[in-house]
C-alpha cells in the first residue's frame, strides 16, 4: 500500500480491510492519501515505526507525520503499540490519533494516560466517518505543526 | 446495729425497773413492819390501861371488902389481881424491846408487889382485927403507892403514845413512798412499753417494707430466671480463670453439649482453633475491664460440626466474672457467604457482561460501517448507472445501517449505565436545561419552537448524567411537536419534582406502562424515528439517582414527563 517507506507521511494500523479502504477513501479526497502506509496488525505496526524486520531500512526519525491507530489489533494490540512509541523519545512526538469502533470510557482514559494526541470513535455514518477522517488528517499534517525531534 | 440498740433499751429498761421495783417492795415492806409496830404501840397502851383497872379494881375490891368485912366481896380483889398480873405478864412480853419501858415495868412490878403485900395484910387485918384497924391501915398506907403506880403507868403510857406518834409518821412516811414507789414503777412501766411498742411497731413497719421490696426483687429475679432458662439466645456467666459458671438451657439446645460437661472443661476448649487466638485476647480484654460488643467465633457442637456465635459480654472486675451473651448467627454467616459467592458470581457475570458489550460495540459497527460506508461508495460512484427505484434502496439500506449503529450505540450506553459509578456532586439544573435548550433548537435552526423556561432549584447528582435525562426530554419534547406549527414546550418545577412539558403528539395513557421499557416505542418509525433506548435510560438514569419519573399525556394535546431528584445538600444521596 506504500510506494516509498522513506516519505510516508500517516501510518494507518487498521486490520479491517474495509475501514482502512473506506479511511484512504477519505483521505484521498484531501489528497492525503499519497503517502500513506498501511499496517495491518500492532506487530507490523511497531516494526515500521522502528525500523525493525521487514522495514530493517528505515529510519526512524524520518516519520511518519502522524499514526492513525485502530484499538483492536491482532498481534500486539493500539493501546500497546501507543505504549511503546510514547515510551521512545525518537517516537514520542509522533501525532497519534485513535480511531476506534469502541467508546469505551476504559479505552479512551486508558489512551489519554498514555499521551494520544486525539480520540476518535468511527461513526457508523460513512459520511460522518469520512468528515472526521478528513478533518484529522488536514489538522495534524498541514494545520498542527508538532515539535522537531 | 438495730438488733444490738433494742436490745441494750430492753436490757436497761429491765434493770430500771428491777431497780424501782426492789425500791417499792422494800417501802412497802418498811409500811408494813410501821404498821406492824403500831398496832404493837396500841397493843403497849391497851395493856397498861388495863394493867391500871387491874390494880384500881384491886384497890376498891379491898375497900368493900374492908367495908362489909363479908368474905364474898374479897372476891373481886382477888380477880382484880389476877387480872393485873395476866396484864403485866403480858406487859412485860410487850415491852421487852424497849429497855427504858421495861425498868418502869420493872418498877411498877415492884412497886405492886410491895402494894399487893400491903393489901393482903390489909385483908388479914380487917378479917381478924375488925374494920376499924383496917381503916385506921388503911388511912396510913396505899395512897402515895397508887400515885406512884399510876404516874409509872402514865410515864409509860405518854412514852407509849410519843412512840406511837412517831410510828404513825413512820407508817405514814413509809405507805406514801411506797405509793410514789409504785407510781413510779407504774409509769415506768408504761413509758418503757410505750416506747418498745413504738419501736417495733416502727421496726415492723421498717420490716413490712422490706419484705414486700425483698418479694418483689425475688419476683424480678425469678422473671429474670425465667427469661435466663426460656431465652433463644446463650446467656453465660464466665469466671475470668476461663470456666462457665453458669449457663442458660439454649446452650444445650444450640450446641448439644450437656451443661455439666461444660462447665467442667475451659471454655476455650469449645472454640474453633482459628478463632482461639482471638478470643483468648477478647477474653483478656474483658479481664481488664473492657467490654465486648459484637464478637464473633465459632463453638464446637456435639456433633463435631461449628456453628457461629455473635458476642456481647460486660465484666465485673470485682466479682472476678464475665456476663455475656451469644447468638447462634451460622445461619446469617451461611447467608453471609452465599450472598459473597453470589456477588463473586455476579461480578464475573458483569465483566463478561462488559466483555461481551466491548466486543459488540466493537465488532458489530465495523460491518455497519462497511455496509453504509460502501452503500455510499457505490452511490457516489456509480449514481448515473442506477435509476430512482436504485438509488432509494441504497438509501434503505444506509437508512437501516445508521438505524442499527445508534441502537447499538444506545444499547451500550444502557449497559454501561448499569455499571457506571454515580459521581454526584451540585447540579446547577437552571444551566443544564439551558444548555440542553441551546443545544437541541441548533440542531433545528429552522423551527420555531416557543420555549418558556421557569427556575429549576439544584439538584444532587451525576451532572453528565442529568444533562442526559435533560436532553432525551427535551429532545422529545421538540421531536413530538414537529407537526405542530405553534409548538410549545415548557420546563419547570413544581411539587418537588422537574418537569418538561410539550403540546405535541402526546400518547395514550393505557400504553404508558410500556413508556420506559427497552426497545418498546409507541410511536411508528414512519412517524417519529427513534430507537426505544432513550427513556429507558431516563428512567434508569432517575431511579439510580432515587429519583422517580412518570408521565401524563393524551394522544394530540402533548405529554408531561415529571421526575424528583435528591435535593442538593441533602443527604439521601
């Protein structure tokens, strides 16, 4: 789903194949869907963000911009994999938004502990989803301009 | 004390009158001899008057017989001499007490004998000599020795009534303090029964009393004892060395052992070994004077099996005792226990429970999502290629999608509301209707909805949770106006509850018991959408807060939904 894991710009962690294509849907709309990587599980997830296994050839200071993190993962699941980069100085400063089917008060206490930047739950309303989708990528890539580091 | 005091009155009383009455007895016995010697006195007297007509009768016995020289008319001489020597025998018995009137006898014997002899020769004379030498003799002789014998006599006599006197006085003396002696006694006497008599009349009143608290006292003792030996629950009494003393029949009953047997082996023998290390330290406890309320342990029965026992005991340091009593509580502890294990059970149950939700709020809207989301797609991609009949049942089916992601959404928030911990602080009401206010005419921005808003007092409660009650009402209130063009709506707050009223649609009271129940609508979907949550959630909202709601309405005129809520500041929170 990448063309150059060098410039990826938003890391979206989604295992449901149609929520991530009706997401990249959305974003393409703003033109945000170029450089976009796609990971399917928590695992793969913190591969990419590390530069580990598969992604051994990145860096990982050069992105991504910002992480579209579903809760529910196979492998390693999003609050863990929010752990993890809130924990790395490297990946700390990365804008994480949850996006998640669940509205669970647990889930959304437990990811503000953990530093996400903005939670999200997915409405069922395609068009209501694809507002929210459109509006975070506009405002965490061109509007909010994080720390460099 | 009491005992000792009458008894030392009764003893001194007793010898008082011992003492007056030997006293009485002796004045009476000295009034008796007075008399005695009175009677004596005049004895004295008759005697020597007699003694005197003796010797005058002699005298002139002499005389006839000197006169008529016959011989017959000696006689009377001779028993006039008789007669005073029987009187002077007599007299000489009488007087041999008093010396001084024995020498006048004495005396006066000689001096009679010297006559005596002088009027035999006198008689001798006259008989042989004739009259006229016997009354020559006589003119010679006899008149100055009867003058001396009448003086002795007299003498006597005057000392005889000079004693009587003084016996008289004696007599007297002695009869009047023997009176006054008697008197005394008398009164005494009385005084000393009157005050015995007051004093147990006093004591026996004193006794009376006591008796009847002692019998009354018995009384409550029995009752008490009664109670002791018929009361469910195990009376005890405890020595502090660690044995019963004394124990009422529901031991028996409770725990099978015999009493006896209990009493005989220490009472921490009976106790559960986990328990014993804490009784023994209540048992200290109570030995230094603090009393036991509510402890529990478990007794060992005859069976071998436990059952539990609740405590309260009080010590008597001085008595070196405890007093306590127990309550068989196994039942309530096996109560007790169930109760945990059903709470355990139900704890799991809701986690499960939370599980489960967690999964559907999950799982389910992702295909929702996909479903409406992919509807969408195909609408926007592909619109020109369907006709009307096409486009409409796409619409149906994100119509139907979006339906199915609110109940779902509602659904949770139901749940959820079952779980949630109520975090209840001031509720400032009048805000809260007026945000919710705001907040449903934006989302209407075309209606015109005449709102008439009265002053709501604060409310204790979960705001969040108030403001949702707030808002499904009011949402309802401007859903069920839709069709009228002159919609009114009206919150307020009369007879301790908050209302919000509307002039809508309204609905048919024989259906308001199916008002707050989940998923039940009285409303077509055609008509007013809606899912069947949000009552439900208000209601549930309400009575968690203790709170209450009903409705009143009728089909076309509007309906009123009413609801309390603990008043702020107080504390039936």
């Amino acid at each position: 789903m990448i063309t150059n894991a060098k410039d990826v710009e938003i890391l979206l962690v989604e295992d449901n194949p149609t929520d991530a294509e009706l997401t990249i849907r959305a974003l393409k709309k703003q033109h945000l869907a170029n450089k976009l990587h796609h990971a399917k599980d928590g695992a793969e997830a913190l591969d990419f963000l590390f530069a580990r296994g598969a992604y051994a050839g990145r860096k990982v200071e050069n992105g991504p911009k910002l992480v579209l993190l579903d809760l529910k993962l196979p492998k390693v699941d999003g609050l863990e994999v929010l752990r993890e980069m809130k924990a790395d100085p490297r990946t700390k400063v990365i804008p994480v938004v949850i996006m998640t089917s669940s509205k669970e008060e647990r889930d959304v206490v437990e990811s503000y502990k953990l530093g996400v930047n903005s939670y999200v739950a997915k409405p069922v309303d395609f068009g209501r989803f694809s507002k929210a989708v459109e509006d975070l990528g506009l405002y965490w890539l061109l509007i909010n301009h994080p720390p460099q580091g | 004390m009491r005992e000792n005091r009458l008894k030392l009155g009764i003893a001194g009383s007793a010898v008082i009158l011992a003492a007056v009455m030997v006293l009485a007895y002796r004045n009476a016995n000295r009034a008796v001899g007075a008399g005695h010697w009175v009677s004596h006195t005049y004895e004295v007297i008759a005697e020597l008057e007699s003694a005197f007509s003796g010797l005058k009768n002699a005298e002139s016995g002499v005389r006839y017989f000197e006169v008529t020289g016959r011989e017959e008319f000696s006689k009377p001489y001779h028993d006039a001499v008789q007669e005073t020597d029987r009187s002077l025998t007599r007299l000489r018995a009488l007087v041999a007490d008093n010396s001084q009137q024995e020498q006048r006898l004495s005396a006066l014997l000689s001096e009679r004998k010297a006559r005596m002899a002088e009027l035999d020769a006198l008689v001798e004379v006259r008989r042989r000599r004739g009259f006229e030498a016997a009354r020559r003799m006589t003119a010679s002789t006899g008149f100055a020795r009867m003058e001396y014998a009448r003086r002795l006599i007299d003498e006597m006599q005057s000392e005889e009534k000079r004693l009587l006197e003084v016996r008289l006085n004696d007599e007297r003396d002695a009869a009047r303090q023997t009176v006054l002696s008697i008197s005394a006694l008398c009164i005494l006497a009385i005084t000393v029964f009157a005050l015995l008599i007051a004093r147990i009349t006093r004591d026996n009143i004193a006794l009376t009393v006591e008796i009847a608290e002692r019998r009354k006292a018995q009384q409550a003792l029995d009752r008490y004892a009664r109670f002791f030996s018929l009361s469910v629950d195990m009376f005890c009494i405890a020595d502090f060395d660690g044995y019963f003393k004394e124990l009422s029949d529901s031991w028996e009953i409770v725990l099978g052992h015999p009493k006896e047997e209990m009493l005989k082996i220490p009472y921490l023998d009976f106790i559960h070994p986990e328990d014993r290390q804490r009784t023994s330290e209540e048992s200290s406890e109570n030995s230094a004077g603090t009393s036991t309320l509510s402890f529990e342990n478990r007794y060992r029965c005859k069976d071998g099996s436990y059952k539990w026992l609740l405590w309260n005991a009080k010590p008597i340091s001085a008595e070196r005792l405890i007093y306590a009593v127990a309550r068989d509580i196994t039942e309530r502890k096996q109560d007790e226990q169930a109760l945990q294990d059903y709470a355990g059970k139900l704890e799991k149950a809701n986690a499960e429970l939370d599980a489960f939700s967690y999964s559907v709020s999950h799982d389910l809207r992702a295909p929702l999502r996909a479903i409406d989301g992919f509807a969408k797609i195909l609408e926007e991609d592909y619109a020109p290629r369907l006709d009307d009949e096409g486009r409409r049942l796409l619409g149906v089916v994100c119509n139907n999608a979006r339906q199915m992601g609110r109940l779902i959404d509602e659904l949770l928030a139901f749940s959820r509301l079952g779980r949630k911990k109520l975090e209840k602080t001031t509720v400032d009401m009048d805000a809260l209707a007026d945000s919710v206010v705001e907040q449903q005419k934006s989302m209407e921005p075309k209606r015109t909805i005449a709102v008439e808003r009265k002053t709501l007092p604060a409310a204790h409660g979960d705001p969040a949770l108030l403001q949702q009650v707030m808002a499904n009402l009011v949402s309802n209130a401007f859903k069920f106006t839709r069709q009228k063009p002159d919609a009114r709506v009206e919150i307020g707050f009369t007879e301790d509850a908050y209302f919000v009223k509307d002039n809508g649609a309204g609905f048919d009271m024989r259906y308001s018991n199916k008002l707050f129940g989940v998923f039940s609508r009285l409303h077509g979907a055609d008509e007013f959408e809606g899912t069947g949550v949000g009552l439900a959630l208000v209601q549930r909202i309400v009575s968690r807060h203790g709170g209450r709601i009903w409705a009143d309405a009728r089909p076309g005129e509007g309906a009123t939904f009413r609801f309390t809520l603990p008043k702020s500041g107080g504390d039936n929170a």
